[in-house]
C-alpha cells in the first residue's frame, strides 16, 4: 500500500509557488494577494480558513481576513463582496462555507467576481470547467487531480466511483475525471444517497473517491483489491481523551481499507493540505491574470 501524502505533495507544491512569487517580485511584478470571508463561528471553518490564510504567509502572498459576526445581514455580506471584486489589490477571495442559514449561498457566489472567483465556483467557471475550457478549478477537485498526477496514478479508461454528488466535491470530481486531460479519460460512476445496491458499484471500481461526509463510511467490503482509495472526508468526532476533545475521521475505514488498497489517501494529511495547495495555485494565476 502506499500512501499518498497529502502534507508532503501540498508542501512541494508551495515551495514551487514560493519561488514563482520571488520570481514575480524580482521582476517587479505585484504580489498575489488572497482575502477570505468568514461569517459566525463554525469551529471547523475557522480553522480551515486560518490554515488558508497562514499558507499564504508561507508561500509569500498577501492576504486579508474579514472575519464577519453570525448576525451579519445578506446585505451586509453582499456589499463586502462588492468592495472586493472592485479593489484591484485583491487578486482572488473566497467566501467560506456553510454560511449562516438566513444567507443565500446561491446569491453570494453569484456575486463574486469570476475573475476573482478563485473557489471556481461561480456558474460562469463551473460551467468552463465543464466545458475544460481554460478557468479555476474548485480546490478540493482540483488537489484530488493533482494528488493522483503527482503519484502517477494511472486514471485513463479505469472505473472510478464517486460517492457524493456535491456542487463542491462530488459532481466536479465526476466531470473532471471524464475529461480529456492528463489525469482523466476514466469511466466515471456518480452516486449518492438513492443510489441503490452501492456495494455492488463500488465493487467494481478501481478507483473510490468518498465524498459523502459520513465517517468511516467506506469499510473493506466494498472494495475489491488493489484498490485507489481518496477520502475527501472530514468530520470531527468526540473524543475526551484529546486535548480538543475531538478527533478527526474520513469517509473510509482507513485501518481495514488500507490493507486492501494499492494507494489511499490519509485523514488528516490527505486531501485536506491539497486543497490548501490549490486555493494557493488558482490565487497564482489570478495575479498573473491581472499583471
Ligand atoms: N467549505 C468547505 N470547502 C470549502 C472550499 O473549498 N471553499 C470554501 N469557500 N468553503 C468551503
């Protein structure tokens, strides 16, 4: 088995932007610069977005965080995502999700920018994406893709299964791997909560990418041997013995499926840097974009 690291891979991959940035500054060129929205206080996102925001402090970005209260008003919100798409020193900005229930997400990612629209979810860049036409790619796809190049593994007429049809996760993954491009030309079977007879499907596939957000989901029955394995999962449970008082579990029963697998991804330290990587990587190309 073996595992593809996605905390080593996301560092390699920073360090290849971090000269790309000192590069761009040696030629006088202006600094990527990432802002993150983040609305309430959902424990989990707060971390995600600090770890996005200190990442950019390590590759040399500038970045900005508008930390938001739970009561902030659509409105509100609506008009901080117009100040951003206007300042030209912003290159890229995300808005964290789940937003507070009495927010329209649909309006709010309507209303970035897709120039800016470094999450790539805006219509206008999932409908590129696809189309694969030249966009950004939504992070966590997007660092899958990346994940399966860098560790040479092969995707071109294999069966993957997607479990989870998610506008961020599951329903990307399924296009992108249907795709005519280097980590593509698959066989893509999309399933999800009425799928029927799940194990029969996943039984047949070469390569399961579990993205449906119910821990350790995916046991050792429902893969077939030499399987590749990605757990895009992240769920934290309670657990007194931590210093958090939780710990963190996937999608897939890591310790039975790991013995069956070719290649599987860990939890934490798999998919989780990767997207990190990748926000970093799509903020790149922003910057470049507007230079
Ligand atoms: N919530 C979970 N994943 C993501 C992501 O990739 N981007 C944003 N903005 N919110 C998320």
């Amino acid at each position: 088995m073996i595992l593809l690291d996605g905390k080593t891979t996301s560092s390699d991959i920073k360090d290849e932007i971090t000269l790309e940035v000192l590069q761009l500054k040696k030629e006088g060129k202006k600094t990527p610069h990432l802002a993150a929205v983040i609305v309430g206080n959902n424990g989990a996102s707060r971390t995600y977005v600090g770890a996005k925001v200190k990442a950019c402090n390590r590759v040399g970005f500038l970045s900005t965080l508008i930390e938001l209260t739970d009561d902030t008003t659509e409105a509100s919100l609506l008009s901080k995502i117009d100040e951003l798409n206007n300042n030209i020193e912003i290159d890229g900005f995300i808005v964290q999700l789940p937003l507070p229930k009495h927010i329209d997400e649909q309006k709010v990612l309507m209303a970035v920018d897709p120039k800016k629209d470094v999450d790539g979810f805006h219509p206008t860049n999932v409908g590129k994406m696809a189309l694969n036409l030249p966009t950004f790619i939504s992070a966590t796809p997007y660092g899958i893709l990346e994940l399966l190049e860098r560790y040479k593994v092969e995707t071109s007429g294999k069966h993957v299964v997607v479990i989870g049809r998610s506008h961020i996760v599951g329903s990307p993954m399924s296009i992108l791997l249907s795709q005519k491009r280097t980590v593509g030309n698959a066989t893509v079977t999309i399933t999800h909560s009425r799928t029927r007879n799940l194990k029969e499907i996943t039984l047949q596939a070469d390569i399961v990418i579990a993205a449906l957000g119910i821990p350790e989901f995916l046991t050792e029955d429902m893969v077939k041997a030499n399987v590749t394995v990605i757990d895009v999962g992240i769920t934290r449970v309670e657990d007194t013995t931590k210093k958090s008082g939780y710990r963190l579990l996937g999608d897939v029963a890591f310790d039975e499926v790991s013995k069956k697998a070719a290649y599987i991804t860990p939890v934490p330290g798999g998919v989780g840097p990767m997207t990190i990587a990748m926000l970093l990587k799509n903020t790149l190309l922003a910057s470049k974009n507007n230079n």
